[in-house]
C-alpha cells in the first residue's frame, strides 16, 4: 500500500496474508483478528474490540501488556544502540544473564541468550551431544520442543513434526500424559515406578551412550499435560548413574508461571538433583525475541569450536527483558499465579459439562481437554468442540489457546498478574461457551 493509503480492514489482511506467507502459518477462529494493542490482561483488535486476554501470544505476555517498565527500558536502549552482537561487551546482556544466573537454582551455572525457545533447545541438544560425544537423546511422548531440524527431530506429537529426518537418534518415553496413558489408573507412587521401569527399558534397548533427556515439566503444545510431582526426580536419579545430562524445557514453565515453584522442575526434585541444563524464553522477553539457555560451567564451556550470536542478548531485548524480570520478581507474581490458579481450575474441574474429559494444570497454565459425548472413559478427543469453544469464547470477549496431539485441548494461560476480578470474569465467559457449545444434559455431540 501507498503512503496516505486508509488501513485495510482484517478481511483484506487476511486474503494480504495467505497470498504472502506459507500456508501452514495457522490461524484462529472462522474470521481472524488483527490485535492492533494491548494493556494489562486486555487487547483490542482493529475493529476496535476488546478482548480478555487468557493466551498471552501463547504464553509470552508474562506480566502484562504496555507494562510501562518495559517500554521505558526498549525506549531508552533504542535511543543509544539497537545491535552490536555478542563480538563487543554488551552491558545489559551481563546484567540480565546475572540475574537469570542468581535465580537458576543449578550449580555454577552459565547462560547464553538466544532470540527464541526454539534456538535455546537447539543450543542445549549441541552442548549435550557434543558434552557426551553422542546423538542419541531421550525425549518425553507427546512432547513439542521448537520448530528448527533438530528440535523438530526429538518432538513427540506428530501434529508438529513434517519431516522423520532428524540429527538425533530419539526414543521416546512415557510420563508427559496420565490421562491418555497405560498407566492412568495408577496412584503417584505407582504411575513412577512405572515410568521408570519403562525408562530403564529403553536405555537397555538404546544402543552406545544416550547424551541427554529432554523434558518439559508440564507438556505446553501437548495440551498442558504432566505426571505426578516427582516423576522428573526419578528419572533423574536413573541419568545420574549412567552419566546421561538432563535438559529441563522451562519455555513455557518457567518464571513461576505454575505458582508454585519458580521453575516446573522444582516440583520434581529435591537437594542436589537439578537439570544440567535449562531453557527457557517466551515470558522473559514480554512479547521480546528472547531466549536463554542456562547450564552447569563445564557443560555450557565444553564447545571447542568458535561461536557467536548476531542477534541474541540484543542490547534492547536484554534491557526490555530485565525489565520485566525484575517486575515480575518485585511484585511477586508467581505468588499471584499460585493465588489465582486455583480458583480458576476448581472453577472449571466443577462444570457439569459432556464435553470436559479432563481438567488438569498448575498456577495460571491450566488445560481443559474436550471430548465427544458418550464415549466412555478417557473419551475420543474431540478437536472440532474446542475449535467451536475457542470460537464461541473469542465471540463473548475472552481470547484462549487450544493444542494437545488431535487440537482437542484448550490452553488456558493469562498474564501472571491476572487480577480476581478478571479470572472470574474469564470463567464466567468460559463456562458460557462450553454450555453454548454442548448444553447440560446434551447426550449426543453437538
């Protein structure tokens, strides 16, 4: 378009965007929306309609939209210097790495920016591989760990893996989903000792040396499903005696957004038994591009070839995402998520609704799995009820996710400082779609 040129409505745009971008660049909703701008938990769209945001840009709008700290500090740092790359001293790049250093909970620990959750995992296979001179990793079914040829190459959900080629020989084990699992029925105690002796059969069967297990706490792409607390701590203690590096995958679970642990693997663990390696992005940046991988000194220095990044830990992603960090530690909002969330999820776990098989989640990352009416125990996944949930909810206001392995699952995950008033507010709009979709007392699918 031309300069002076009027603003082409979201119809236009969308026919502007499907002539120019691949066509699986998904969309949501029927009609999609152009979100022209955003404050606190709400975002407009160019109609001018406003939205109760519950998705966050999939989880990246950690604390809230417009947060003024944030737009000051990318403002101020835009005025000096917008790149350098990491060949010069970059001092907000030190200074957001040391505060990410002090919280990391790991031993000696050392940390290397990226632009995306994507590159941290990328990064974090090439230290383990080249720490453990092996290309064999360990992976969770049903997991989703970025979009490049090697994170592609340890995904366990089909729907996110267009190509078997891969540079890693990956096997993959049970533990991310209890609800669809063989061993659903199984108290805590028992679903582990499970897992772990299906994990012990793999690495008898898994030839040479494995390099890494990669996991994430509570599976974000999956459909937010997780094990028992614990789960990770006992597959843990199994790498441990046989050298093998464990990757914990905080790109959705990191920051507190669970409320009760700064980091999902906590929930796992205890004393001396942590990740060797974590990744994390999405929240840090606040909508930013960033991401960062934190590791243990003698696995983050064991690259023996040069290496640099052009564009990670950019002067103004670093300032911006310092910002934010120290907002959201200043004001505790992993303490508001571990408030908030459970109203939220009893909320939801109350709804006498056909089509809600499962509620499961923690803190402000909460998973509502839908299912066909009448199906029995765990019930067939229904993908065409959540994309009509996710529909009917964008029509009365309120902006969700959906994802698991058939898209039958909705993804709820709000900024953290999500008041009372609005996650209510969010249920009440939640529960009034569901019941659209499938009315009470509805016995054949809708």
């Amino acid at each position: 378009m031309s300069a002076g040129s009027p603003v082409d409505s979201a119809a236009d745009l969308h026919a502007r965007t499907r002539a120019v971008l691949p066509s699986w660049l998904a969309l949501y909703y029927d009609e999609p929306i152009e979100i022209e701008r955003g404050e606190g938990r709400h975002v407009w769209d160019s109609a001018g309609r406003r939205y109760l945001d519950f998705f966050g840009g999939i989880l990246t709008t950690m604390t809230e939209h417009a947060l003024p700290a944030v737009t000051k500090a990318v403002t101020e740092q835009a005025g000096r210097i917008l790149h350098t790359s990491t060949l010069y001293l970059n001092r907000p790049m030190v200074e957001l790495a040391e505060e990410i250093s002090a919280i990391a909970s790991i031993p000696d620990p050392r940390v290397f920016l990226t632009t995306s959750g994507t590159e941290a995992n990328d990064t974090a296979l090439l230290l383990a591989s080249s720490y453990r001179r092996s290309n064999q990793v360990l992976a969770l079914r049903g997991s989703y760990h970025g979009r490049s040829f090697s994170t592609i190459g340890v995904t366990g959900n089909r729907s996110w893996s267009p190509t078997s080629l891969s540079p890693f020989q990956t096997y993959y084990v049970h533990g991310g989903n209890r609800y669809r699992s063989p061993f659903a029925g199984l108290s805590d105690g028992e679903f582990i000792a499970a897992c772990v002796a299906d994990l012990r059969e793999v690495l008898d069967q898994a030839g040479g040396d494995v390099a890494a297990f990669i996991a994430e706490p509570i599976q974000g792409v999956g459909g937010f499903t997780h094990g028992p607390d614990g789960l990770l701590g006992a597959f843990a203690e199994v790498l441990r005696e046989r050298g093998i590096l464990w990757i914990s995958d905080e790109v959705q679970t990191g920051w507190g957004r669970t409320g009760e642990h700064f980091w999902g693997w906590q929930a796992h663990t205890h004393g001396d038994l942590t990740p060797d390696v974590v990744t994390c992005a999405k929240g840090i940046g606040n909508g930013l591009s960033m991401g960062g991988v934190i590791a243990r000194a003698d696995v983050m220095n064991s690259l023996t070839a040069n290496s640099i990044s052009t564009f990670g830990g950019s002067p103004v992603t670093s300032a911006g995402a310092l910002a934010n960090l120290r907002h959201l530690l200043d004001h505790d909002l992993q303490g508001n998520a571990a408030r908030i969330g459970p109203g939220l999820i009893d909320g939801l776990a109350a709804l006498n609704s056909p089509i809600v098989g499962d509620v499961r989640g923690k803190g402000l990352m909460i998973g509502v799995e839908l299912v066909r009416p009448g199906t029995g125990t765990p019930g067939e996944p229904a993908p065409e009820l959540a994309t009509a949930v996710l529909q009917e909810a964008k029509d009365r206001g309120l902006l969700i996710g959906k994802g698991g392995l058939h898209g039958h699952v909705l993804r709820i995950a709000p900024p953290l400082s999500l008041t009372a008033t609005e996650a209510a507010e969010g249920l009440a709009i939640l529960t009034a779609a569901l019941h659209a979709v499938a009315p009470i007392g509805a016995e054949e699918e809708p």
